[in-house]
C-alpha cells in the first residue's frame, strides 16, 4: 500500500471485512481514523493511516491474548 493512496469506504469495508454500516457505526464511535473529503461526493482514508489503526488493531489482540495463553 502506498502511504498517499487513498481508501474509498468500499475498499475498507472489504479489507476489513464488514458492512457499510459497521463501518458507519465504528467511525461514529471513533474506532477508525478520521477521513478526509476528497470531493463534495467522495471520501476516503490515508492508507497509511489505515495501516497504523490496523498494526494497533492487531498488537492489542495479541496483548489480550496474552494472558489466557500464561494461565494454560
């Protein structure tokens, strides 16, 4: 992924693997960088920011899945 590509909301919902209205509701919730307008009918995401939110996504998983894995 190219830092300066941008993702349109179609593009994240398949690399996340959920609906438009998931992806609606996490950005209200503030789980998702904010996006951008790239037009006044077009928005979108950093690539890399959307990296950065996934690499933090999957380091926290790990540290929760931590603990379980010492009481084994």
């Amino acid at each position: 992924m190219n830092d300066l590509q941008i993702i349109r909301p179609n593009e994240l919902t398949e690399l996340l693997g959920v609906s438009r209205t998931t992806l609606h509701r996490m950005e209200k919730r503030g789980e998702l960088p904010t996006r951008f307008k790239i037009s006044d009918r077009a928005a979108g995401w950093l690539a890399s920011d959307i990296r950065e939110f996934l690499e933090e996504k999957a380091h926290g998983e790990q540290e929760e899945l931590e603990p379980e894995e010492v009481a084994a």
